[in-house]
C-alpha cells in the first residue's frame, strides 16, 4: 500500500515540475519570438513558424511527463492488490 501512496505522490510531483517548466520554457521562448520581432518585423513570419514549432516541442514534453505519471499510478504491479485491499473484494 505504501508503493501506491508513493506513486502517486511521485507523479503528482512529476506532472507539477513539469508543467512549471514547460511553463517557464513557453514563457523565456515567446519572449525571445517577441523581442525578434519587434527589431526585425520583416523577419516575423519566420520567427512566428520557428517559435509554433518549438512551443510545440516544449508542450510535447509536459504530455510525455503526463504518461510517465499515468504509467507510475495505473501500471504497477501492487495496484490489485491494493483496490483489492480498499474495495474489500
């Protein structure tokens, strides 16, 4: 029962670190899009793509920390046993 109780505590803390820096990394790149931007508006539709495509693969790390949450709180194997353990079956 301890395993489960620690799963879960270990994805809850997974999927807020990485929600923070997912948050931090879109934050630090928008402005850097910004800022490029506003010295080189000419230069703003290749900015504009670079930046979508990189937002993109900051948020696609926020989903794969998602999984591994997932995977730690329904893919072990002391989980039977402790719905077992809980719903008295």
């Amino acid at each position: 029962m301890e395993f489960l109780v620690g799963s879960v505590w270990a994805a809850g803390l997974a999927i807020g670190i990485a929600a923070f820096g997912c948050g931090i990394g879109q934050g630090l790149g928008l402005n850097g899009a910004m800022s490029g931007i506003s010295r080189n508006p000419e230069a703003a539709g290749k900015i504009q793509v670079n930046m979508l495509i990189g937002l993109a693969l900051i948020e696609s790390l926020c989903i794969y920390a998602l999984v591994v949450s997932l995977i730690l709180m329904y893919a072990h194997p002391a989980l039977q046993a402790a719905t077992a353990a809980i719903g008295g079956h």
